[in-house]
C-alpha cells in the first residue's frame, strides 16, 4: 500500500488579471525541483492535479481551465537592472506535461505584485505611499516587463475601484508595460515570422485562409471571422460545446505553427498546446457579453475572440492582447483592418466577458515593423497563502 507522507511546500495562490496561478519562490522548491526537468513538472502537475481524464481538478489546486492552470517560480532576478526572474508554467488539464513555451500576460500583474511580496523588491525603493515600478525579467521568452504597482503603507495596494471585465471585483491598477515585445528568437527576427502582413495559410479540411501572423507577446495566428462562418461575437458556450469547431481551430493552428515556424511537424503541436495562440476578429458590432452586460458597437474598435489550450478564452490572454495591440498599430494587418485600418496607437477591443484597451508603438525601422512597447492595466491580488501539500512520491 502506497502511503508517502505529504510534504508542504509554501506556496501563494493570486489571481492575475482573468487568471488564477500557484506562485512560488525558486528557494521554497524541494531541491530537485528547483531546476528545470522532470521532478518540476510532476510538482506542477500534482499541485494542480493533471493530468485529470475527469478535467475537473477536483484533487487539486486547478479549476480545469487554461485560465487557472497555472504555476509561478519567481526568483531574485540573475539580470542586470531587473528585479526578479519570472518563470511561468501552463499546466495541460487532461494531458501528461507542462508548457513552458510562452508567457502568462495575466499573471505577469501577479508578478509584480509577488516580488515586492516576497521581499524580492530593495525595501528602500519601496514609496510609503505611491507606485512602486518593478523589472521583471520574463524567462520564458526573455523579455522585460515592467509593473507599475500601487503602494499603500509601505505594502501592496489590493483594493480599489479599478473594474476589469471578466473579473467580478474591482481591485487596484496595475500598469504593464512590455518592452520590446516581438518575438526575435525561434520564430524569426521580425515580428512577423513569414515576412508579411497577411498571409494565404493552407489549412487541411478548410482550405486558404486570410491570416496574420505575429510574434508580439505571443506568437499568434488572426484570421477573420466571417471567413470561418462566425460573426465574432460568439462566447464561450457556442465554441467549446462544439467538438467539430475546436477540431478546425486546432487544424489552423496547427498550419500556422508550422508557417511561422514553432514547429517542423503537425505532430509536434500536441506537446506545443500554449503556443500559438488562435485569434479571430471582425468589425464592432452590438453583443451581450457573458456576464449579461450589454456591449455596443460604438463602444469598441474591433471584436476579438482568442483560443487557450484548445478553448475559446472567457475573456482575453494578457499576452494575446498585446499581439492585438500590436497588430492594431500595424496598418494592412486583419487585426487593423477589423478595426477600420490607418494608423493607430491604442485599440479597445471587445472580447466575450466585455472590452479591453490595450495601447502599443509601432514603428517601421530598416525595412520591417517593430514595437517598441505595449501597455495595459490590470489588476492583481493574493486569494491564499501558506503551503501546498502534495503527496511526498509525486515528484
């Protein structure tokens, strides 16, 4: 009879932005999993309790989906003029591993937030009252992000009247700021990984279709709306009821990943489930978001709906938002054409729990686009803290 003793590890679990995360700090692991490999990844996933065939977390700390199947390491930074080191892992629900291939752009506010909680940030830069900006230096895809972080009394503000839709409560503001955003590693020096705008992208059972492709906060895959029969106003309910519908999202994720290239072969995007990210979009149009709130036209630039591991997001992936906003700000893209083209340096955007205002600077240097910033607010505050058990042979 297997009867391994729990161990207990500290452990805070925060909400960030429309996401849910375990945080922890890099010297508060077991030892074995305090580098990368398999022990961390088993952790991970017996914290969160995957890989689950019921896709219910109900034996651990997940909520069965991709907004809140995650965990966190943070460490005092290794970087120079940054904070802390930012180390992300999206835990797959029902399947055996972690991906560790992208950024939580949600959870980065968490972040910010964590450092200064856990003493990472010099108390002397610390306002008694005011914003406290913290460097954080994102290792998963190498980029710094800054957070601008309300201070009251010499601690993080968490409470205040700052409304994020998709969120019930309000909270405090937190001000990101993702500096140099494209993605100049594996998927290519531009932020557009095939050299264009738009793109004719050959998906197997679909056909061509209009895409833009961009690796800016997350490598993402646009295409129009009404060229896949949806308006893009949909919520939830009428994409991920729709086994069919997830199977085609799937197969043009799947070209899109192979044409930016992420991966060398369709198969490689089973173990690939976080990155890319599939977006569609269309011009404003009135809709009834998921809380029942009605959104008009007048009230948004564009209507974006994105996927997350294989499902409609129920409101938008932080780093998903900045691949909009950056795409917004490049005239000719889909992104910017949705949006009613020109240039443009902020975009508001109309998603299934309400709208979102993401701004970004784009420029045109040396015969190709870069972005030198983009900027959002989100909000961010600890639900729990203390530790986490989880079975001593788990890891």
């Amino acid at each position: 009879m297997n009867s391994a003793p729990q161990v207990r590890i500290p452990a805070t679990y925060m909400r960030g932005g429309t996401s849910k995360g375990v945080f922890f700090r890099l010297e508060d692991l077991p030892a074995s999993c305090q580098v990368p490999g398999a022990a961390r990844n088993a952790l991970f996933q017996r914290v969160i309790g995957s890989p689950d065939p019921y896709a219910a977390h109900i034996d651990g700390m997940g909520g069965a989906t991709s907004s809140t199947s995650k965990c966190v390491i943070l460490s005092r930074s290794t970087q120079p003029g940054h904070d802390v080191d930012y180390l992300y892992g999206q835990v797959a629900i029902d399947k055996d591993f972690v991906d560790w291939s992208g950024n939580c752009g949600n959870l980065t506010t968490a972040a910010g937030a964590f450092a200064i909680h856990a003493g990472y940030v010099d108390a002397s830069r610390l306002p008694q009252s005011g914003v406290c900006t913290v460097r954080i230096w994102q290792a998963n895809i190498q980029k710094t992000i800054i957070a601008h972080v309300p201070v009251s009394n010499g601690q993080v503000q968490e409470t205040g009247d700052f409304e994020l839709d998709g969120v019930t409560f309000p909270a405090a503001e937190i001000v990101l700021e993702f500096l140099d955003p494209s993605d100049d590693g594996e998927a290519g020096s531009s932020m557009f990984p095939t050299g264009n705008l738009v793109d004719d992208l050959d998906v197997p059972g679909i056909g061509i279709l209009k895409a833009t492709m961009i690796s800016a906060g997350i490598p993402t895959v646009f295409v129009n709306a009404a060229d896949i029969g949806y308006t893009g106003s949909e919520l939830r309910e009428a994409i991920n009821s729709d086994p069919a519908a997830l199977a085609r999202f799937e197969a043009i994720r799947i070209a899109g990943a192979l044409r930016m290239g992420l991966i060398a072969r369709p198969e490689e995007a089973a173990t690939r489930q976080h990155t890319p990210k599939i977006a569609f979009v269309a011009p404003p149009k009135d809709y009834i978001s998921s809380s029942g709130k009605a959104i008009g036209a007048s009230e948004v630039d564009l209507l974006v709906r994105a996927l997350s591991m294989g499902k409609l997001h129920h409101a938008m992936m932080g780093t998903a938002a900045v691949a909009i906003g950056t795409a917004a700000a490049v005239p000719g893209t889909l992104v910017n054409l949705a949006a009613g083209g020109g240039e443009r340096s902020a975009v508001r955007f109309g998603h299934p729990s309400g709208t979102l205002r993401v701004g970004a600077e784009a420029q045109w240097i040396d015969g190709q686009w870069t972005v030198t910033k983009a900027v959002m607010s989100r909000s961010a505050r600890i639900l729990m803290e203390g530790w986490v058990r989880v079975p001593g042979d788990a890891f």
